[in-house]
C-alpha cells in the first residue's frame, strides 16, 4: 500500500535553521495565548462573588473569547494574504498583551469582558499565521517533526489552562492569572520581532464586506446557541440560535462559492475540494470535541463529585497535559518516518479505550486510575493530532494555506463549543433523571458522567473508522492527486540545509 510506506522521501534535508527559529517563537507566542481561551474556568465562581454578577453572567468571560474566536479566525485567510508576516504578528501579540493589561487592571467586570474580547481578537490571528508560515518554509519531509512542536501550542495549550490557573488561584488573586502571562506575552513578542522574517509576499484585494457580516453572524450565532445548551438561564433558545446560525452560514457558503469565478473570497472553500484535508478536517472536529467535551467533563466530577479542591484537580490533570505535548515532537519525527496510519490508527483506537473507561467511573475509582485513563486520553490524542494537522494542510495547493488553516481554527472553535455543550447537556440531563429517581446529589453527578462520556465513546468511534481511511502520506507532489500536481513547497524548500 503507497500510503502507508515507511520509506522516507529521497530528499531528507531539514528545514533551515533560521526558519526553525522563526517558527519556535511563533509557536512560543501561539501557546501563551492559546493558554489564555480556558484559563478562566476555574475562576468563574471567584469573579462572580467578586464582581457581584450572576451565575449567568459571569461564564461570558469564556463565552464571549470563544465567540470572538470564531468570528474573527475567517476573516484571517484574507488578511494574512494581505499583511506581511511580521505585520500580522506583530498586531496579533500587541493586540493581544493589551487586552491581558487591561484585565489585569479590570476595576469591573463589563472591563474585564471587554479585555477578554481585545485577548481573544490578538489569538485569532496568532494560530492561523503559525500554521501559514510553517507550510510554507518548512519540507514535506521534515513537517512532522516540526509540526509535532505546533501540537504544544494547539492543543496542549487549552489542556494546560485549567491546570495553571488552578495553581495560581491556591495562592494568588485571580489578577495575576493575566499579571503573569502579560511580561511572558510581551517579551515573546519582542523577541519574535527581532527574530522574524517575511514569508511570502502579500497580495492586494478588498475585502467582501457582506460575507465578513455573515461569517460574524453565522460563526458567532452557532457557537453562542451551542454554549447555550444545557444551561440554566438561556437569554434566547439554542432551538433557535443553532438552526438560525447553520442557515445563514449556509448563504455564506453559498457567496463564498459564488466569489471564487471572480473576486477572491472571504474564506477559499476550495479547500474542501481536496480530499485528505476534508477527511483530516473531519477527524480533527469529531476528535477536538470528545477532548474539549472530557476538560469539562472532568473537573465537574472531581471538584462537585470527589470534593477535590481547584488545586487538586489541577494538579490531576496537569501530568496528561505535558504528555501530550512533550510527546508532539517525538510523534512528528515518527510520522516523518513512518507515515501517518501507524500513528492516527492505534490513536484513534486509544482514544476510544480512555472513553469507554471514563464511561465506568463512580465514586469508589482510584484517584491513580483516573489519571492514568486521562494521560492514556492525552497521549492518544497526540498521536492523532500531529499527523492529521500535517497531512491536512500538506494536501492544499501554497495559495490555500492561509485559508486551510483559517477552516481549521474555526471549526476547532465550533467543535471546542460543541463538544462542551454536549457534554454538559447529557451531565445535567443524567443527573437531574437519577436525581428524582432518588440517587444521591454526588452519585447522581458521577451517573451523569458517565453517561456523558458514553457520548464521546459513540463519537470516538468515528474517529476510529475515519483513521482508517484517512492516507498513511501524501502522494510524492506533496497534494491530493486532484490539486494538480502543483509543487506547494517551491523554492523555499531550497532554502533548507
């Protein structure tokens, strides 16, 4: 099978030293705002005491940086194709460390939203232009290895934020959750400066202002109707935000497509039209939203089911976090190597074990068992994530880059959402149910769990039939068979040693 030959590709020089050093502090800056998206969920019962604001109010510190995310991520396929690399870098990190001054300085909680906002605007130009700039200087050959280092940023990123700021509100105030990071943001962000170089050359164009209007309201309205779900006081039904945000996103589809035969789009769709980025695509929304779906699942258990305290659960969860991102670089160099199905396969199937074990738990399980099945989760993960990021994105043509990764960003926005809200619908739900039956409050949560987890078992599933499909490496012009053979390495990968 040519897909899965392990025999690497004649050319193995690696990527050049400089552009390693420009894609290390980009993956630095990616991280320390990444951080940012889930480092508030701890405090959310603190800021509501301290800000004399409801239970419903205050979740809109996550909310509304999710929300934000998913509106602005489309619009950077067009902008990065118009700004240079160290534009869009340097707005991205001082957008970004303006909006953490301005939180940790909050006097109200409406400031404190407002930052959030400005925090998670910087993040969505950050990610996009990581994954831009990394297709583009770096070989196919060598994208594993380096791709495995992007994997710290993307994913390990929003595993770690619940544990570090479990840490920090042991001690400190929740102020210095954004004291902290802001002196680690802003000397990234000098430092990338000095370091950066431009790649590629940026292209004039205009931007389609109706489709910006309804990517905004597409996005936006399905992931605030998703964050809905399941929760106690809902401003407008999801019933109506949901389908009201597929339909306009679908009008969306429908220009972008339509702006293709003339003026650029907004976000290239055409995409979509190569074949391993579409089924990486899918593999990577199903598989983001049973781990998104386990970071909410598993605090609700240990604090309110187990009685641990913030730190505690923090301290739990941290080990599968820095698994998962010490072993990117070492999954990056096997795919090199060896291919994908060796890596996404055992994966995928491992993912499915964490969550039919998960799917066991009550009140008497091993604290040790329970850590183990999430570093098994995380670990499994790892291996899925690196080699679809890098098979996806290497299945596009150069000129799609920006726009592949833009999609990527967004639906791990949607995905991230999803997964939340499903998860936290079918707890509530399973638990309220055993609760009239009788169940205690505690054994009642621990049943809603499980049942929950239930639920992201059914969809590793099909990240387990989706691996099996999905090509162990790209044919040898580095693109799906149908991307016309256009080399999307190009001169660049002659500037390796």
């Amino acid at each position: 099978m040519s897909h899965g030959s392990t025999t690497p590709p004649a050319d193995t020089s690696l990527t050049a030293k400089g552009d390693i050093a420009v894609l290390r502090w980009l993956v630095a800056a990616t991280f320390i705002v990444i951080l940012n998206e889930t480092i508030m969920i701890n405090a959310i019962p603190r800021l509501t005491v301290e800000f004399h604001v409801s239970e419903r109010t205050a979740p809109w510190l996550t909310t509304a940086f999710m929300l934000t995310m998913a509106v602005v991520i489309p619009v950077t396929g067009w902008f990065l194709q118009r700004v240079t690399t160290r534009q869009a870098f340097a707005l991205s990190m001082t957008v970004f460390c303006a909006g953490t001054l301005l939180a940790a300085l909050a006097p109200v909680f409406s400031v404190l939203l407002v930052a959030r906002v400005i925090q998670a605007t910087g993040t969505a130009v950050m990610m996009p232009l990581l994954m831009t700039t990394l297709m583009s200087v770096v070989p196919e050959h060598d994208r594993g290895r380096v791709m495995g280092n992007v994997t710290l940023a993307m994913s390990v990123a929003p595993a770690l934020g619940p544990a570090v700021s479990g840490v920090i509100l042991e001690y400190l105030s929740w102020r210095w959750m954004f004291g902290l990071v802001l002196p680690v943001a802003a000397l990234i962000g000098v430092a990338g400066m000095v370091r950066l170089r431009n790649v590629g050359e940026p292209t004039a164009g205009s931007v389609d202002l109706p489709s910006v209007a309804m990517s905004a309201l597409g996005f936006g309205g399905l992931v605030y109707g998703l964050s809905l779900i399941g929760a106690k006081d809902q401003p407008v039904p999801p019933a109506y935000l949901v389908p009201a945000g597929v339909a306009v996103l679908a009008v969306f589809v429908w220009r972008q497509v339509s702006l293709q035969r003339g003026r650029g789009p907004l976000l290239d769709l055409r995409t979509l039209t190569h074949r391993t980025f579409t089924l990486s695509l899918a593999l990577m929304v199903v598989a983001f939203m049973g781990f998104l779906g386990s970071m909410v699942l598993l605090p609700y258990y240990l604090q309110d089911a187990r009685g641990l305290s913030i730190l505690h659960t923090g301290l739990l969860m941290m080990p599968g976090g820095l698994a998962m991102g010490l072993l990117g670089p070492r999954v990056g160099a096997l795919f090199d190597r060896y291919g994908g199905r060796p890596l996404v396969i055992p994966g995928s199937l491992g993912i499915l074990v964490a969550m039919v074990l998960f799917a066991r738990v009550d009140l008497s399980t091993p604290y040790w068992l329970i850590l183990g099945m999430h570093v098994l989760l995380m670990v499994s993960l790892a291996a899925v994530f690196t080699p679809v990021f890098t098979l996806g994105l290497g299945a596009v043509p150069r000129q799609l880059y920006s726009h592949a990764s833009s999609l990527l960003g967004t639906l791990q926005q949607v995905a991230g959402a999803a997964g939340a809200a499903v998860s936290a619908a079918v707890l509530t739900s399973r638990t309220t149910a055993l609760i009239a039956d009788g169940a205690g409050p505690n054994a009642a949560l621990a049943g809603g769990m499980r049942m929950a987890f239930v639920v992201s078992a059914a969809l590793s599933v099909v990240v387990v039939a989706l691996a099996f499909v999905l090509p162990g490496r790209l044919p040898a012009s580095s693109e799906d068979p149908s991307d016309g053979g256009s080399d999307v390495d190009g001169a660049l990968s002659a500037s390796a040693s």
